[in-house]
C-alpha cells in the first residue's frame, strides 16, 4: 500500500510534539509484531487519540489504519487527508461495510487501529465496549491488541478547554496481545474490557503524581479526580445525543422552508 501524506503527517506531528516538550511514555510496544495484520484496541479520552495512538506501533515501524466516524471524512479538509492515509470510514447505523474494510487490511498484513468505546469517555474511565473489535480480530484471524492512551485528555477533549500548554506528559501502553475466536463476542469483549481496566489503572499509577492531584478533572471519579463518573457520563452523553437530534431536526425543516412546494419531500 503506497503511502505519500503519512509519513509527513507523522514528522509533522512528531515536530509538533517536541515543540510543545511533551514526555512521551511508552510501554509494552515490543509486543506490537514488526509485520503481519494486528488489530489495536484502543481507549477514547481525547479527541487527539488518532494521533497518539499511532506511536504505539512506531517502533515497530507500523503505519497504523484507524477506524473513524464518518463525519471526519465528510470534512473538505479533514476527509481527502484521511483517505489519503488508508483510514476507515465508520457510518454507525451503516457498519458493515467498515467492517469488512478493515478485515481486508487485516488479511493483506497491515495494523489497524479501532476504539471499542466507540465515543469520548467523559468518566475517563472505560465505557462500555462495542463487540466489533473482537469480531473484526477473530474474522481476520489477527492478534488484539489492548492500548491505554493517558493524558491526551488535557489538550482536547469534551466539555472542556483547549489547553496546550508545554512539558506534560503523555502516556502510551501496550497489553500482552489477546486471541479472539468470535465463539463467544460479548464474553471475548469482557476480557478485553477488563484487560483494558487493568492497564488503564497501571497506566495511570506510573503516570508523575505531580501532574494528577486528586479533584483533578481529567482523573476518574474512582481515583479521586473530578471526572464525572460513568453514570453522570452516561447521563452527560443522553442529552448530547438528544440535542444533537434537535439540531439535525432543525436543520432539516430549515431547509424544507427553504424550498419551492413543489421541490419539497412528500411526508
């Protein structure tokens, strides 16, 4: 597969990273194999995770093919780049045919990058985990891939500020690989949502106290941090649900009154 804009993508942002004098923490990337297709499941706190998570893999000189939501690659700016570096789009009520794209690259040996949350954690802990992941390893018959991203969550995520401020550190953690079958989806999903629970509590204990006093807003509510926790999270995630139908709502009986009668959709 012929890649023109990652690599330069990947400097850019590696450029970008030593300018903002982030420590970058890996563990565990050995176990991501230098060739063959690998699945990589990751957590979602930050919508900068995309381009983290891709240093999981680096080590192992692995390009990594992220599946993302569609409204990226509808983007005039965002969709040619993503495309242009081999990602997968994912329509939510359409999954199949990502699905499927993803087993492909799978089997002609590339690393796939997926998160099982499927939406931003605002609990910053681990939300409840979508069956694809499994599924998608087991059809490929590939290893999974458990990977923790932590602090990505203080540059950008929900409800909160842009805060790019200089010398954070970033931590990045890779799991002992697990097998999937796809016998078993909900029960293979569990293990790896518990594997996953583990290392993300792991990660944050070796991440510098000194950058997670407790109260803090980006730490899980289990932890002490001021995170809301899964079931305000749940409830925070409802009516963001809710309000974005309004809108889409609007937006389309806006443009219903903007039409000739005759040009309208029969209801």
């Amino acid at each position: 597969m012929r890649d023109v804009t990652y690599p330069p993508i990947i400097v850019t942002a590696k450029t970008a990273f030593r300018l903002l004098g982030q420590d970058i923490r890996l563990c565990g990337t050995d176990h991501v194999p230098r060739e063959g297709g690998v699945l990589l499941a990751f957590n979602h706190v930050s919508y900068l995770d995309f381009i983290y998570g891709g240093l999981a893999a680096h080590p192992s000189r692995r390009l990594v093919r992220f599946m993302a939501k569609r409204e990226i690659f509808d983007h005039r700016i965002g969709g040619p780049v993503m495309r242009s570096m081999h990602h997968v789009r994912v329509d939510r009520g359409e999954g199949v045919e990502s699905f499927h794209q993803a087993v492909d690259l799978l089997r002609r040996g590339e690393a796939v990058g997926i998160f099982p949350e499927a939406t931003i954690s605002r609990a910053m802990e681990l939300k409840e985990f979508k069956t694809g992941a499994v599924r998608i390893a087991a059809a490929a018959d590939v290893l999974l891939l458990p990977v923790i991203l932590w602090g990505t969550q203080r540059m950008m995520t929900k409800d909160h500020p842009r805060d790019f401020s200089r010398g954070r550190a970033i931590s990045i953690t890779v799991g002992e690989p697990l097998h999937s079958t796809g016998d078993d989806p909900v029960g293979e999903t569990a293990q790896l949502h518990d594997r996953m629970s583990e290392l993300l509590r792991e990660t944050i204990a070796a991440h510098p106290a000194a950058e997670q006093p407790p109260g803090s807003w980006w730490l899980p509510a289990s932890m002490g941090g001021g995170a809301p926790t899964l079931e305000q999270a749940a409830r925070l995630d409802a009516e963001e649900k809710r309000e974005r139908a309004r809108r889409r709502a609007e937006k389309r009986a806006s443009t219903r009154a903007a039409m000739p009668a005759d040009k309208q959709p029969e209801r």
